[in-house]
DNA sequence: ATTAATTAATAAAATATTTTAGTAAAAGGC
DNA sequence: GCCTTTTACTAAAATATTTTATTAATTAAT
C-alpha cells in the first residue's frame, strides 16, 4: 500500500467517529488502546496486550491482525525472550504517518520530523528567521515550513500533525498565542492550520522542552518533573503524573515573574522585583556589561564594545574560563537556586531539570544552584529530589515539539 | 439483610481478588466502575450507566441485578425528569457502610462519620485532647477513637475505613507519619489498624481540609484548587485535576517554608527567612505580644498579661474591632498577599480557598491580600484566580478525612 | 537426540453480549 | 380523552467473545 498515511488517517478518522453501533465503537476504542500501547511501549506480543486489556487472546489477534490489514501496524518477528514457544511481536508501522516539529528561537528556527515509531526522520536546524510580532514574520514562518515540506523526502500528505512552540503566553488547548501573531479572530492554530494545511498544536517553548527531556531526555521514566528554561527570560515547563500541567487558563510556570526582590528593576512584564530581574540571562547580561564599564576585565572586552555584548558571548567566557564572567554566573546560580528551593518545597518534584543557555554553562551554575537549594529548602523535600542539566539541550525543543504533536494524536486519552 | 456492610466487605474483597477467570474479572470491574460512578453522581439511571460505560442495556441491568442482591444497591423510584417513559433511579445503599474521620486539633479532636451517600452520620466535636509526640498520646487517641465507635448507633464492623490527620509531615502513600508518632518500624497507619481493626488512612491536615473544601466546600466542582491552612503555622493542599497533589514523597506544599524573606528570625523548621517567620499566626501573635510590650494599646491587655496572648485572643479581637489586632492583620494579610501572588504565577490556579484560624476574620485579611495579589502577580494570569473563604471552617478536616477514607475505598481508579 | 516443560497460536465449543423487535409507560398536542 | 411521540424495559434472535482443547514452537534437561 503505497499512501498509508492517508489510509493512517481515514483509518484515524472513522476510529474518532462516535455514531457507530456500541459493538463496532467498543472495537474501535480497543483499536486506540492498542495503538496507544504500541505507541507507548514499542512493540508487544498479543499475549501481553491480552493480559493488559483483560481481553480473550482470540478477539485481541482479530483486532490485530485488521490493523495490519490496515498497514497501522505489522508484524516483526518473533520476540527473543525466554523459555516457551516465542511470540511474534508487533508494532506500529514507522512510515505510515509522520509528525512535524516547529521550534522557534529569537534568531532562527528549528525543524524536525518523526515518524510513527519516535524516529527522527529528517531535521533542518539552524534556518534564520527573526521573529517579530508583525503579519509578515507570520507570512516567513509558514513559507519556512512549506519549504522544509517540499525539500524534505516525505510527501506532505503523510505528515498527520505539527507541534509549534512560541514563546510566551500560550493556551494550547484553545490555540491561542497572547504574546505573539494575535492577529486574528481565530486561533493562531487555526490560522496556521489552514496556510500549511497541517493539524498544528501550538505550546509555550518551556513547556515543550519540558515534554522534549521527558520523553527522550534527562527526565525519561520520571513523573513530577520541574523543566527549567534559563536563558534571557526564566520559563518553566512542569510536568505531574507524567503530563505537561497547565492551569486554570494555560499559564501555570510564571517561575520567572514570582515576586522575588525587594529591587527597583522594572521587569519585562512591568512589575519590579520579578526573579528574572536579578537572575536570568538578561540580568546576567546588564549585570556584565556595568561591570566591564566600571572597569573590570575580560577576555570578551578585546574585541567588542560593552554594549555588544550578547548572552552568548559571556556563556562562551565562562567555558574559556574567564574569572568575571564565572563570577557573576555564581552569583546568578546563587539567586536561581534560592527561587528553585522555593519549587521544592512547593512541588516536591523528583527532578528538576536545567536547560536553556545559562545552563550550557554546566557545573558553574549547577553547583551555587545546589548550594543555595540545601540552604533554602527543607531538608526532608529535597533529599528526593534531583537535578540534572538538559541532555537535549538546544534540540529539547524541536524534539518536544515532535512528540506532542505525536502524543496528541496518538495517546489521546 | 442485616449485617450488610459484612457483606459489602466480603463482596468487595471478592471484587478486590485478580485469580478469576477473565469474564468474571470483567464483571468484577465493571461493578466497581457501576459503584464508583454512582458513588460519584448520586442516583443515576441504567441507560446513563449505558451510555456513560458503552455496555448494552441488558447486561447493565444484569449486573445492577445482582449488586441489589448483594444489598449494595437499591432501586430508589422513578426519575422525575421530563418526556418519555420514566427511568428507574439506582443508588447505593447507604447504610451498608460507613467510614470514620478524625481530625486532630493542637487540643481537641473532631471525630465524624459519614455513610456510603455521604450523609453525616454522626460526630462529636472538640473532644479535648493534647496532641504530644509520645506513646501515651498516641494511646489516649486510639481510646477516643474506640470510644466514639462503641457510643455512635452504628456497629463497629459497620465501618469500612477510617481517615485520620495529623499536622506536620506526612506520607499518605506508605501511611508513615514524621513530625508526630514516629515510633515504631511499622507506618502509623498500620499502628492504627492494628489498634482499633478499622482499615486507616492518614493524611496531613492542610491536604485533609483542601480535599474537604473540594468535595463539599468552597471548592465544589473546582479542578485546580490550592487550600491554604492559615494557623500558628501555614499549610498548603493541592488540587490537580481533581486529585490532591503529593509529590515524590507526599510532602508538596511546604509554602510556609519558602525562603522569602532576607530576616534573622529562625523558624520552627530551622532555617531563617520562611514565609512562616512574618506572616503566619505564630508571627502575629509575637507581632501583637511585642507591640503591647513596647505600650500599644487594646481591648485585650484590659485582663491579660502579654505573654498570655494566644493566636484565639487576637482572632477575636479583630473581630471585636480591635485597632491594634486590624492593623497587624493587614500588615500580615499583605505579606501573605505577596507569597500568594507567587503561587498564582506558578500554579495559575482556578480558585484558592483561605482556611485556618487567620481566615476566620474574613474580610480584614481578604482586602489586603488581594491588594497584594493584584500588585505581584501577573495581570494574565490572575484574572482567572478567584479567591475565597473556607465554607466549613474548622470543619474542614473532619469532612476532608471522612471523604478520603470513602473515596480512597471506593474510587479507586 | 529425545523428552519434558513452557508458552504461543488456533479451531471449535460453550458462553456471553448485543441487537432487534416488540411492549410498556409517560407527556403533550389536537 | 385519544393519538402521537418519546423513552424505558424485556425477551428472543443474532452475533461476539471467551473457554477449552488441541497443535505448534521453543528451551532445558536427561
């Protein structure tokens, strides 16, 4: 069968459809168990699926074998465990559908594809773009992803959805973007639905690199995770019972704007005394720049003009190992640790997760950030919980993008 | 058929066995899944128990058959709502069990009972009780508790479970408590089963009120609830998607332990700077005590010496428009205000509920902490908070612990 | 290498569940 | 007050699912 998304999605449609007699719904429902474990745990014999769905092994080999009738899923030989005649075992079809995954930086974007089975089919990193809030950044970003389409070996019609992540204040349920593209009546989602053609899910950039490091990152296999995004701003992705947690209107993981100091700094969001005022990349960035003004040295000031400096280039000092860049780091860890010893105690998470681009600075924000927590948390909290620094780092958000777009589809529950 | 709970526990614990075979394992859980929604919704008809489980009419019928020849369900009459021929209603029989909760107090102990509909059954309020961390106490509590038992109109073996709180830190999962009772290898919750033969849940209280306030409370029909436990000291329960909230280890919630402020004053948990060590009714009662020292004066002082001042005495004199005691209660309402805004920025929760003895001056402490709230927090984000008084008062606990011990049995998901 | 033990897969028999169709009960319009 | 419409309930027929029994495939032990 040559268009088996399109069949993928036919199929997907007519499972969706509720107007069927009980007995056809119920083998429906039963279908999207099966493809939900699949596609949560691999491949699995029909003796497994049986003993999980309390269901006779006879009508789950039915059900099976109409998903392969359907190319869903197919059979991959005989399982290589123990003792006993050996089961086959079966799993999704990898490129019956494909899954789409947007990440939008400041200065470029980030494209990846994946297919049925989490593979990484093709991915274009790096592609600059500037995002502005105007209608012709809007218009760029769609040709981006039309081009990336076209250029890419999959053909647009097997691409059943696309996860896209904006920084900023998102609803993902109701697709909406506050901070950026609210143009229109309709939902950004919408919007972006209809100018590629694509199913889109959109998601706040922390959030979906929180999902990014839980499924294929530092944070696999856990279930109350904290995702922290350090970079100019501080956003948080925070996931319990093993999904991304959102509030009351899509806004939960404000970490950045709790009221923290007793400063005068006025913050990006108009209030004095947020946490990201003293602690993020853009304090860290101010913070350095008055230092070389009033006269302290770097190796960065060689070349360039104080107010050229950029986050990137103080993140590049402290791996070149000079002296003012890695103190004022400690001294921004210091700050953020304090703000993540009040995370502990309110959320008593099991892993607390640091990415971003001050966290590329690895062991010398790690080490202040732990300090500070063990002064500032109680000690019976912290004890279960750990920290790790990102393991996808800058791909945590494509990567996150890709699976929720996936996991939407496929694990809807 | 009198001694139905005996019969509701023998029926349940076959319902609890997985050694069937398939079909009647089926029939098992489907049972469960009649019992909790009725357990859920009240009354409910056969064709809602259809449409809502996608089973046929008949085989429902069958199964709600044989739960009212196991006396765990009853028919109770026609539906009253409109066109067509009128449904039978069924609900459960709420005498065929009944389950306990105990709430202790700092010196007295609240003790309710409740039957499977969730009508009060009995209680038996302030019963005087000192709360220390020795066996003798633990002791004297299992005599209340037996006590309570042997005096209410229902047989003991009537009961199916019993919740229990208890300040400080709690892990509800393993049922070990260790702030209080920390005595033996066993969890206290086993201690407790042991002791009075009834299956026993414990819980810390903020969580216990919080659940209180979601089920029958100021947080009725809420999804994301924070419940703040307003007392000497500041406890937080959490509701996430209509759960409580835990953490890795059962202790998420510790907002009264936040570092928040840059002071010297040491805490009862050990550190310095908590929430706790400047809004709280243990600061206000330092607060007020200093103040009378240094010649405040206030209606209280008239027949009491300073340090005779307890947390009640100011209460009241709020109430009683007492200058001194308004004013420190603004100044303690603001501050908390400010750690609230903090949590709306990090949960962006639909609702916060106020609790504890604090909140009982209502809208003294309510004015300044929304101030406060509007003055910290994220415009976005809190618009959607609404925040409100404890419904049941110092009956939260008792309410939260008898429909824990319900829900934990017969809820089970 | 043959046999015993273990687990998978399948066919047929036994059982269960859903559908269908028909009856019952209620409300509202004429 | 009768007829139409709507929904509930029930019995029997039709269909589906589970059980049981049998065969197949594999490993480990003799």
């Amino acid at each position: 069968m040559t268009d088996s998304i399109l069949v993928f999605m036919i199929f997907w449609d007519d499972l969706e459809s509720e107007s069927k007699p009980g007995i056809a719904l119920k083998n429906n429902s039963i279908k999207k168990e099966i493809i939900s474990i699949l596609s949560l745990s691999g491949n699995v014999t029909i003796p497994d699926l049986s003993k999980k769905l309390v269901i006779s092994v006879p009508k789950i080999t039915a059900l099976v074998n109409e998903l392969i009738a359907d190319s869903i899923v197919s059979d991959y030989g005989k399982s290589t465990v123990a003792s006993g005649r050996k089961p086959s075992v079966y799993g999704l079809v990898a490129d019956s559908g494909f899954f789409l995954g947007v990440d939008i930086k400041h200065s470029h974007i980030n494209i990846g594809l994946i297919d049925l089975c989490k593979n990484l089919a093709s991915t274009s990193k790096h592609i600059p773009y500037t995002l502005t809030n105007e209608r012709h950044s809007l218009d760029e970003l769609c040709n981006i992803i039309k081009t990336f389409i076209a250029n890419s070996a999959i053909p647009g019609d097997k691409i059943v959805a696309m996860g896209l992540n904006l920084s900023g204040r998102i609803n993902s349920t109701t697709g909406y973007s506050y901070s950026f593209f609210h143009f229109n009546e309709d939902p950004l989602s919408v919007y972006l639905e209809q100018a590629t053609g694509i199913k889109t899910f959109i998601e706040n950039d922390s959030r979906a690199m929180a999902y990014g490091e839980y499924i294929a990152g530092a944070a696999k296999n856990e279930k109350n995770v904290l995702f922290l995004n350090l970079d100019y701003g501080i956003g948080m992705g925070i996931i319990i019972n093993g999904q991304l947690y959102y509030g009351k209107s899509g806004f939960a993981g404000e970490f950045g704007h709790i009221p923290f100091f007793d400063n005068e700094i006025i913050c990006q969001c108009g209030k004095k005394g947020c946490l990201e005022t003293e602690a993020s990349g853009r304090a860290l960035t101010h913070l350095f720049r008055e230092k070389i003004k009033s006269g302290y040295a770097s190796i960065i000031t060689k070349d360039m003009a104080p107010e050229d400096i950029k986050l990137s280039h103080i993140i590049q000092a402290v791996k070149d190992d000079d002296v003012l860049a890695i103190d004022l780091i400690a001294e921004i860890g210091e700050k953020l640790g304090k703000g993540i010893a009040t995370l502990i105690n309110l959320y008593n998470p099991e892993l607390i997760v640091l990415g971003g681009a001050l966290a590329e600075t690895s062991e010398y924000i790690l080490l202040p950030i732990k300090s500070a927590i063990n002064k500032y948390s109680l000690n019976l909290v912290n004890t279960d919980t750990q920290i790790k620094l990102s393991q996808l780092n800058e791909n945590a958000g494509v990567v996150g993008a890709c699976f929720l777009a996936r996991d939407r589809v496929l694990e809807a529950r």
